[in-house]
C-alpha cells in the first residue's frame, strides 16, 4: 500500500517567504508544483486557501497542535 507523502522542510527567500518543499520521500517541489500536489491529493496534512488578493497558499491542515504550523517545519538548503 502507498502512503500519501507529506511536507517535512521548507527552503525560504532571504524575506522568509517559503519557495519550496521537501517531502517525506526527498522529493523538492516547487511551490507551484507543491500547490498541485496538495490540490490533487498527493500530498496529505495540507490544503490550499484562495486568498481575497487572488493568491494560492498553502497551509497545514488544523489538528489543535500549535507547532504542527508551516513556520515551525525544519528548513533545507
């Protein structure tokens, strides 16, 4: 059996913004790549949210754990 694959570092811009991913099975994604992936299905314990300003994020899915947040996954370089 397949298991979803899930997010478990982020590399960021010199500004903080989070440019890409790195999955539970090595793979690094592009955020674009990474917002399909999360949208298909193929990425689990995340979603992705239309902002008013028309952007696309993506974000953890909320389980009551305070530290399960984007900004505390590890980062890669």
């Amino acid at each position: 059996m397949n298991q979803q694959e899930t997010f478990v570092a982020v590399q960021k811009n010199h500004q903080g913004d989070i440019i890409s991913w790195k999955t539970s099975t090595g793979r690094v994604l592009s955020y674009q790549k990474a917002l399909m992936e999360v949208e298909s299905g193929a990425i689990s314990g995340f979603h992705v949210v239309n902002e008013q300003d028309g952007e696309q994020y993506i974000r953890s899915n909320p389980d009551g754990d305070a530290f399960n947040i984007l900004d505390y996954l590890p980062t890669f370089f």
